[in-house]
C-alpha cells in the first residue's frame, strides 16, 4: 500500500490593537487576545505568545490521548495537565547567541485511571511520538521532561 500525504491547511488571522497587544482570530470562534505582562511592554489583557505555545501543549496532547486511548483500549476517566517553560528574555531582545524559545518544558500529566503503570507508560510513548506540538519543540531542540502519573 502506498502511503500518500493527506495535507490539512490552517489559517489565522490577527490584527494589532496597540503596544504588544494583538487579536487572532481562529475559524469562527471569538477573537484570542494577545498581549505581555506590563512588566514586558504590554497592558496585561491576554496570555502571551509562549503562553498559547505551552496551553497548545496541553490541548495536543488531550487529543492525543483520547485518540490514542481508543487504539489502545485504554480507559481513564480524567486528565489534568500542568506545564511550565523557561525562556531567557535575552534572546527576544535581540542577545545574538541567546535562543527565544524555549530553553526547556516541563510537561506533568496526570491519569485518573485503573489501568497499570505499564499501560500509562504505552500510552505516553505513543503520545509523545505523536502529538505535532510536542514533536515541533523537540525538534526545535527544546528540553521537554515529561511526567505521567496515576491519579
């Protein structure tokens, strides 16, 4: 069997609204505000880029999980996420040698489930080979550590 692409496009759109605040707009859902913390130039009316990346995280692997819990017969009755980066702002100010991503993640998710420690760990390889967001920071070549608990 040949293996053909199957390409799905996304779009966004923003419009800045001032200073380092901007609004996106995604499909038809109302507007996702942007903007920094006052102590970073901004007026504090919305999470940060990074912030979205890391929420992005989040949402990517929730529905990995579900997905791939169907595949495997693995059964769970809640989820709980909790992930943290840390960034050197040199970088966005411009430091050449400095990187503006992420220097490395921390990424806890936590089962409610009776399914074996083993199980949880067959599903988080399979997550982590899987899930687009977390594959593009590692190879961004982010640190990300990841911890998968029972509940």
């Amino acid at each position: 069997m040949v293996d053909v692409k199957q390409l799905v496009k996304l779009t966004t759109k923003g419009t800045w609204d001032e200073g380092v605040k901007t609004s996106i707009q995604i499909r038809d859902f109302a507007s996702v505000v942007m903007d920094e913390p006052e102590d970073l130039g901004g007026t504090d009316h919305g999470a940060n880029p990074m912030e979205y990346v890391l929420a992005a995280l989040t949402g990517c692997a929730s529905v990995m999980i579900s997905i791939i819990s169907k595949e495997q017969n693995f059964k769970y009755s809640g989820v709980e996420f909790e992930n943290s980066g840390v960034l050197d702002v040199r970088g966005l100010m411009g430091v050449p040698s400095v990187s503006p991503h992420f220097q490395r993640i921390r990424y806890s998710v936590q089962l409610t489930t009776e399914e074996s420690f083993e199980r949880v760990e067959e599903l988080r390889q399979e997550v982590e080979r899987r899930c687009p967001v977390y594959n593009m920071l590692k190879d961004a070549g982010v640190q990300v550590k990841s911890t998968w608990k029972i509940k």
